[in-house]
C-alpha cells in the first residue's frame, strides 16, 4: 500500500497527495488531528492542544527539568532557525539559575539573575530584551503544566534588562548614495545589491530566488522563497515561503534583466545568485556590502536591509504616494509603511518601479 504521509517535524505530517498537512497530538491516550493548509496553521493548532495536557508536574523538579521539555516539545516545532537561535538564548540566560527547583524562581531571584547577566554583558550589549521575551513564553508554558507556578516575569524585569537606549538606524538611504554603494560593489555582490533594491526584497528573499521565478519576456519575477541561516550565519534551508507568507509578483526593469541573464546563462534550476551551486553566504554578503558602505561613506544602517528601505522611501518621495511605496516593499500593514517611510496590484508595483528607475536615472545623469 503506498505511503500516504510523510512526517515533516513532530507532531505533522504532509499528506502526498492534496499536499495538506496534518497536526496530530496524542492526549490522556486519545489521539486528535487536524489538516491545514500552511505548516505554520499546523504548528499553532499543536501549540493550542498542549494546554489541554494535565498539570501534573511538580514544584520540587529543577528548572531545567521543565526547560529541556520545553525545548522537546515547544521548541522542536520551531522552523529551524528560530528553534538554533532561541534555544541557544534562553539556555544562556538561564544557565545560573537552571539548577534551582521550580518553586524557588520567583520575581526576587529574577531581579538577581538579570542583575548578574548585565554584570557580564558586553559593552556593545543594549538590553536583555530578547532573552526576557523568549523566557517568558517558557514561563507561560510552565505556568500550564504547573498549577502552583506564577511566571514571575513583570514589566519592571523588562526595564530592569534595559542597559542603554539602542542606536536609533536611518535605513532611508538617498537615491545618489544608494547609486554610490551600488557602484562600489563588484561581480555577484553587485547583480546581487541590483536585484535587492529594484525589488525592495529582503536580503533572504533576493537569495533565495530560483531561475524558474523569472519571466523574461513579461519582465518579472515571482518571489516566493526564502534563504534560512542559522545564529552563526550558515545555510539552514532554502523555504518555499516569504516572512508573511505570501508570493508577491515584482517587474524588473532592462538593467537588472541584463544582470540576472548573465547569472543564469544555459542553466534551467537552481539559485540565480550562487558560487557553488548553493546558497550565497550570509557573510560574504555582510563583508563585501560593508565595505562598499564604507567608500560609500553611509554609516549608521542596517548592511543587508538599507537598500529595501531605501527603494521604498524614494518611491514614496518621488511619488508622494504611500500606496506605491507598500507596492514596493509587499507590506500586508500600511501601518507598517506609514511608520518607517491593502495589498497592492502589479499594476501599481509597476507604476512604483517606473518612480524608482527614473530617480536613479535622474541620479545616474548628473
């Protein structure tokens, strides 16, 4: 009899025919499933069962008891990178005090705790903003498996983790810098930069693109997946989704289709911005897109995620119009749009390039 699902990560499965994915959970002996759609539909649905599980752990069992459970059945859910990223975040922070049973963890040894981890923090730290985050949603999970147990963690821990006021980053690069940084890179890294901002894409999703996503002759590209790297930057896996899970179709103009027909050349799969077959590396990127800052003498952004910014803001100035500005970047919030420079039809992406082409023509002239 053929294999009718394959398991993809505990708890689901994906059904080989409708490509559907199945949640599964067995609870006091009975088993309960669900079939959804995304994965990610999936994973919440599971998440949403364990609260159903009886509290029937107890106060006297160490802090790391409950955390390695935490990361075996939470955590082991997460898409990879978030799972790497996170473990290595609450295991750290709670190293001191993993030892301690469950019933001495209280706001007095959170204090001591946060107090502690400044005392060793780097200088270049800011906060403990994310280690509290993720610490507190292991606290919530606790709290469900422990009757007895209250997550101690307030609004004041979350001052208290506060170090110094991070650096405020302009990413809204103009467009004769952003011609500038463009004309200091090289090779891969430059086609690379040129993809990035004529798309407003994340630097993720320009790596990600595959040759079959391009359209010469309707002058598109459909993005669509998404490069995963890990805490120290190396390749996890290539995602067959983007960061709000949605396709969204770009239209490219001559200048950037001349770039990427040099990267494909007789190839028919595969990455279109690749050294070895795989993906770029994240570091690589980082170095090389640095140094052009550099000469560049723009300072103060964010390396890999300026020119996305910057591509939507000159839209947005050039055009006076938010709308086109959403275009660009594929925000599903306008708020979003509104705060840093509806969904939006390829007709009005396409307006949108036609604003960005003509500044940097405009740019290019001088």
């Amino acid at each position: 009899m053929r294999k009718q699902y394959i398991k993809v990560r505990p708890g689901i499965r994906q059904h080989m025919g409708s490509r559907r994915y199945q949640a599964y959970k067995r609870i006091n002996e009975k088993q309960y499933t669900k079939t959804f759609k995304l994965i990610s539909e999936a994973k919440m649905w599971l998440q949403r069962e364990w609260r159903l599980k009886p509290k029937v752990l107890a106060m006297d069992l160490t802090l790391d008891h409950y955390l390695q459970r935490y990361i075996n059945e939470y955590m082991s859910t997460l898409e990879k990178s978030t799972q790497e990223k996170n473990i290595a975040v609450i295991v750290t922070f709670l190293k001191p005090v993993k030892d301690k049973v469950l019933s001495s963890i209280n706001r007095t040894e959170i204090n001591a705790l946060i107090n502690y981890q400044k005392s060793i923090a780097s200088s270049k730290r800011f906060s403990f903003r994310n280690e509290l985050k993720v610490t507190n949603a292991f606290f919530n999970w606790t709290n469900l498996r422990v009757e007895e147990f209250k997550n101690p963690i307030t609004k004041d821990h979350h001052k208290l983790g506060q170090i110094k006021k991070p650096k405020v980053r302009d990413n809204k690069v103009p467009a004769r810098k952003v011609f500038e940084f463009l004309s200091n890179l090289e090779g891969i890294y430059q086609d690379l930069a040129y993809f990035q901002f004529f798309t407003a894409s994340r630097i993720s999703e320009a790596c990600g693109i595959q040759i079959q996503s391009i359209n010469f002759k309707e002058k598109m590209c459909i993005i669509a997946h998404t490069v995963s790297w890990d805490r120290s930057k190396k390749f996890i896996e290539l995602k067959d989704y983007t960061k709000n899970k949605e396709t969204r179709i770009c239209y490219l103009p001559d200048e950037v289709l001349k770039r990427l027909r040099s990267r494909i050349r007789n190839r028919s799969s595969g990455y279109i911005f690749t050294t070895n077959g795989g993906a770029m590396k994240y570091r690589s990127i980082q170095n090389e897109y640095t140094k052009a800052l550099k000469k560049s003498g723009i300072s103060n952004v964010s390396v890999t995620h300026f020119l996305r910014h910057s591509s939507a803001n000159i839209v947005r100035e050039s055009s006076n119009s938010l709308d086109l500005a959403q275009a660009m970047t594929g925000h599903k919030d306008r708020s979003v749009v509104e705060k840093t420079y509806t969904k939006s039809s390829s007709g009005t992406q396409k307006l949108a390039l036609q604003h960005l082409v003509d500044s940097m023509h405009k740019v290019m002239e001088k």
